[in-house]
C-alpha cells in the first residue's frame, strides 16, 4: 500500500514536471527564452511586438556611453549614436533562432539567447555622423601616434622608437560601437579606437627598412659631363634626398630636381650666349636659338632612384638631351656647320672646319619687323619643291614656291632658293628683305641642299 502511494506521488511529480516543461515549451515557441537581452533591456517572456514595444521605447532614453582609464568620456543616447528604433526584424530572428526546449537552462543561466545586432539595428548614417562629430570633438588636446622612424646624421642612421598616442580614430570608432552593439553592450572602451603606429621599431618592416638605410648611407656617386669634368654627388648630397613614406625608401624628386637644374645652369648648352668665331667679324656672341642640349632630368632621377635605394654606388655619364652634346666637351657646334652673317648678308657652309660653299644673301626686311631672328638653331627637316606660304604686310596671304627649303626653327624660318630676288647681298635687304627667313640664289641653294646633312647646327648673328 505504502509503495503504491510513493509510485503514484513519483508519477504525479513527474508528470506535473512534464506539463511544466512542456506546456513552458509550447510557451517560449511564441516568447524569449529566460534572461534573452538586447542592449541590455530584458526582452525574456515577452512575444515579438511586446519586445519590440519595450525596446522602441526604451531607446528613448536608453544610454551609450564611451569610457576611458575608468571613467566615463561621454554619454549619448542610443538613437543618437544611431542605433535604429525598428527592432522587429531582428527579434524576429532571436525567436526564429532560440530553442524553446532549453528554456530551462535559459532559466539557471547556462545560455542565454545573443546574436549580433548591429547590422539591423544601426543607421549606418547617423552612426557616421555621431563618429565624426565626437572625433573631432574629442581629439582637440590629443596626441596622434608617431611611426618609428629613421633619419640619416652625420653620415650614421638614426632610429626614433614609434609613440602610442590617444587620437580617436573615426573608423575605429564606427567599428567599435558596432562591435558592442554586437555583444549586447552600450559602452565601448576608447583606448580601442586610438590610430596605432604604422611602423613600429620591432618590426621586420623596419629592420628592412634599417639595412637598406644603412646601405645607402654607404653610397658614392660621380657623374661624368666631359672627360676632364666630373661631379661627385657627396654622401651628404645623397642623403638629404631619401625620404620615407608609409616604410619604403624613395627619393624626394623635387630635390633630386633642383639638383640637377644647378648642374644643368652651369653645363648645359640649350639657351645659352655662345662665343662664335666667325668668318669676317672676329669672335661674336650668339644668343637665343633652339640648339644645344640638357640634361635629361626624368631619365636621370629614375636611375638615380634605382641606384640609390638599392645601394648601389655610381659612376657614368650624365643623360642628356637636345643637339650637339660632346663626351670630350668641345664645342657643341663643332666645326661642320652653316654661318649666316645678316651684317655682312653673306653665308658660310664650313666641312671639318674648311669653308665649303659660301655666297650673298638676303635675309629679313628689318623695317617692317620682319628681321631674320639670330640665335643657333639646326636644319631640321629638308624638302624639295616646298610651298611656303604666310602673309604680306598688307594682310594678303602670300603662297611662294621653291625648289629647296631647310627648315631652322619652329616658326617658320629657314633657308631656300629665291628665284624672285634680282640681287643679293649689301643693303638689298633692308629694302627687298624677306619676312624672316634666308633668301639663297637658286644655283647656289641647289649645291647647299646637297651638301648640308639634317641635324646641322645654323649660326645666325
């Protein structure tokens, strides 16, 4: 009788357990779990829409707050860091997601129903614009982080150990308050948003970055211009153009540049008064014209750079460009050329330093402004049976035709064949003078033409 009592009181407790479990099952199908939270509201017994109420409204005046060293920085509200007060769809996943059969272990704090929220519940703009405002707000009195760094003293590398600061950074900011709304939690710890040195000391980076320092503190460098005229760029030189970005090791163009401007000013012949030995005049000097060459200085700050940053010495012959450069450094004109003397009105061909051909001319009418322009140039191009045309003083257009035309400068000006003038030389020219370029007597243009090769410097004074 006693054991049947017992059995019956045993049944009766297990199945008041069993309609218990099972009817908070069928209950929790419809309802958060036990101690189920989102940004810190309890939301556990309540269905969708009850949650969503209580979360709505409590986001009203629910807090976020940004703390640092232990003490709290600033606080907002949710709805004004952005998070979004339409909570639905994200409980619906709670539930969607929750197991209603281990309520009662929800129930004793085993687990509790988490899932990460900020994707749903932040406003990506107004999160943005909390982020920036309270960045610059905050890092009025703050320290950015310094990256470790290396500078050349005294022909050694110097290393400067990299700095933490405390600067806010907005992006870690972002990153950070989405993080928390993740986790369920509406404070996010400031230390995490500061920027963070790029390089650090102990880094392969910058050990890599030391070595080849050290390997450009030993470079030695010499540029050739002429067999007798070298310049040797100085280790102090060559250091004063490294710079460092982001940890790689590159040369500071603009220095580089004017650098090279000073070598060019002081060697380079394009532009510059050249001392003429001329044929009747004695020594003259010639300014102006398009011949002479440079220094090329894209092509040299490439190879600079190459070499320098690989740590490698040099010694070569600087890269020019234009007309006339010489290894041996004689003149640049040297002594095949053509020789226009609009004083004299006469012309020279000089071959291998002996005169060739010569003959009067007629160059530019001075008194209308059109004066054969002087400088040193080069024959550029060379055409037969050439139109030339251009305008006369009275505005009409003029279409003149010659049988020889060799081109000097960029303007139009250059030397042909005038079967039009009756006479040359003397002071014909400054009446009957051309509009700029130089007039030759046919048979002699002929002669000219064949004998001057392209690329022949034109002295005109």
């Amino acid at each position: 009788m006693k054991k049947n009592k017992l059995w019956i009181t045993v049944s009766l407790i297990v199945g008041l357990f069993a309609i218990i479990y099972i009817g908070g099952s069928v209950y929790y199908q419809h309802h958060f779990l036990p101690k189920t939270t989102v940004l810190g509201a309890t939301i556990a017994g309540k269905n969708v829409n009850q949650a969503d109420k209580l979360l709505s409204e409590k986001i009203k005046t629910a807090k976020f707050s940004l703390t640092e060293n232990g003490k709290t920085v600033l606080t907002e509200k949710q709805e004004t860091v952005g998070i979004q007060q339409n909570f639905s769809n994200t409980l619906k996943k709670i539930m969607s997601t929750q197991n209603a059969w281990a309520w009662p272990a929800h129930l004793l704090g085993v687990s509790s129903s988490k899932i990460p929220n900020s994707k749903a519940l932040v406003n990506e703009t107004v999160l943005q614009q909390f982020a920036d405002k309270t960045a610059n707000s905050l890092n009025g009195n703050r320290k950015a982080s310094t990256d470790a760094n290396l500078t050349f003293k005294d022909g050694k590398v110097v290393a400067t150990k990299e700095t933490q600061g405390n600067k806010v950074e907005t992006a870690k900011l972002v990153t950070a308050i989405k993080k928390s709304v993740d986790q369920n939690q509406t404070t996010v710890n400031l230390k995490s948003t500061y920027n963070k040195p790029a390089l650090t000391e102990n880094s392969a980076q910058f050990k890599k970055l030391d070595t080849q320092m050290k390997k450009i503190a030993s470079v030695k460098g010499t540029l050739k211009i002429y067999n007798d005229t070298k310049v040797d760029v100085s280790s102090a030189e060559i250091t004063s153009w490294v710079k460092i970005d982001n940890g790689n090791v590159s040369l500071d163009k603009d220095k580089v540049d004017a650098y090279l401007d000073k070598l060019d000013t002081k060697y380079a012949t394009y532009g510059s008064t050249r001392q003429f030995n001329s044929t009747k005049r004695g020594t003259v000097s010639v300014s102006g014209g398009l011949y002479g060459w440079t220094i090329n200085e894209a092509s040299e700050v490439k190879q600079l750079s190459s070499d320098i940053t690989a740590g490698k010495s040099f010694d070569r012959w600087i890269t020019t460009e234009g007309s006339g450069y010489n290894k041996n450094g004689s003149s640049d004109i040297g002594d095949t050329y053509v020789e226009v003397d609009i004083q004299n009105q006469h012309e020279y061909y000089y071959k291998n330093g002996s005169l060739v051909l010569d003959s009067d001319v007629v160059t530019g009418k001075p008194s209308n402004g059109h004066d054969t322009p002087t400088g040193t140039y080069s024959v550029w191009s060379k055409q037969q049976d050439a139109t030339l045309r251009g305008q006369n003083d009275n505005g009409s257009d003029y279409a003149s035709k010659v049988s020889y035309w060799m081109p000097i400068d960029d303007t139009g000006v250059g030397l042909h064949d005038s079967s039009w003038q009756p006479q040359y030389g003397g002071d014909w020219y400054k009446t009957h003078g051309s509009h700029g370029c130089v007039n030759n007597p046919p048979e002699f243009m002929a002669k000219l033409y064949n004998a001057v090769a392209l690329g022949t410097p034109v002295v005109v004074f």
